[in-house]
C-alpha cells in the first residue's frame, strides 16, 4: 500500500487522568505489539466476536459500544495518546474487561498484526476528510485499503463508517460498490440509517442542532 499518512502526528499536554491510562493502567488495557500476529483470543482471554476500529479519537463512542455490548470484544487503535490515555482511564473506571487498545497507525496493525480472517468487524467513524482537493489523497479510504480490511475480515462481517462530510461519503460510496468484495446492506447507492449500537458524539450532537448531515456506511464483506 501506499505510504501516503491519512493522519498527522501531534502533541499536547496530557491531563493527570490521561497519563494514569497511559502509565498505571496500560498494563490492564494496553496492547504492546511488534512484527508478530495478535491471538485476538488470547489477548481477550475468551473465544467472542471481535470488532476493530481505527482513529477512536477521544473514546467516548468506543467506551460505550464496550459497555453496552459485553458479549463482544473491542479492539481500539489510535496514535494520539491523549486520545488512548483518556479512554483506558474510563475504561479503568468502569471496570471493562472486552476492550483492548493499541497505540498506533492503524493501516500498519492491520497489515503487521492482525491475523486474516479473524475480524467479526470494523468500524471507522468520522476520519479526517481532508476536504482541500489537494490534500484528498491522504483519505483513508480507497481501493488498496478495502483490499486489506477485506482479508482481515470474516466472510460475511460488517465494515462500518460514517462521516458528516457528504464529499467524503460520496466518494466512499463510490468506491465502497465498485469494490468486489462489499455488499452495502441497503438499496445500492443508499446509505443506512445510524444503528441504535453506533453512540451519538458530542461533535454529531452539535452538529444535528446545526442542521449537519451524518451519512452512515454499511457493508458486508461478501468475499
């Protein structure tokens, strides 16, 4: 794939809470890898379906999907780490025990770690849309990418994302029924409506008072 970031790098000052998640409780959430592939069930220490998902941001959203689904496994992968402190310090709290986070680029865990045909899921909400035309090839979402989520993912499993840039959702549409391993679980070309399972952000919640769109993609892997 090509090495064009769909992110960048940046740092802050962390909070007190947020150094806690990356220091005193990584050990309990925190997932440190190398070149070798994940055993998703060992590292959950339990057979169950996993969803992965890429650019959590702060974690609110992803905290919650945990919460309310404990049946399943979450595997969160962020490169901020003010973003993965915050929700391993959450998670602390709340006493979660189906959620595990990687402090990385996600592109490249999913080439070097996870194992193909083991994801029950992946989600990707609201990644950077880069809306400067020159700026679009850094979008995280095109051919060479689906390629790779499409062996990750279990026959059958669900691909996820939603964004509030139409632009951006009509591009990933686009490409989404070009590709010959994704069936979009709605008419063709028609987007879904956001499932009671994917949490409101407080970004969306201004953004509903604003009268912005939110377009939500759902696909099945149909390899």
């Amino acid at each position: 794939m090509r090495k064009i970031q769909s992110f960048v790098r940046r740092a802050g000052r962390l909070t007190l809470g947020q150094k806690s998640g990356l220091n005193q409780f990584w050990v309990d959430f925190g997932v440190n890898i190398s070149q070798n592939k994940l055993d998703l069930q060992t590292l959950f220490s339990r057979p169950a379906p996993v969803i992965l998902e890429i650019g959590f941001g702060n974690g609110d959203s992803l905290l919650e999907m945990a919460v309310e689904s404990p049946q399943t496994n979450f595997l969160g992968v962020e490169v901020y780490a003010a973003g993965v402190g915050r929700l391993i310090n959450e998670a602390q709290k709340r006493q979660i025990s189906n959620l595990k986070i990687i402090k990385d680029d996600g592109v490249e865990v999913l080439k070097n770690n996870i194992i193909d045909n083991s994801l029950s899921g992946f989600q990707l909400f609201f990644p950077d849309p880069w809306h400067k035309k020159k700026h679009q090839k850094r979008r995280i979402i095109n051919t060479e990418f689906l390629d790779l989520i499409s062996r990750k993912l279990k026959p059958e499993a669900t691909l996820h994302i939603a964004t509030d840039w139409e632009n951006y959702a009509q591009q990933m549409m686009k490409i989404l029924t070009q590709h010959p391993h994704f069936k979009n679980t709605q008419a063709a070309h028609k987007y879904s409506i956001r499932p009671k399972h994917r949490p409101l952000t407080k970004f969306e919640k201004r953004g509903k008072r604003l009268g912005l769109g939110v377009w939500d993609l759902i696909f099945t892997n149909e390899k």
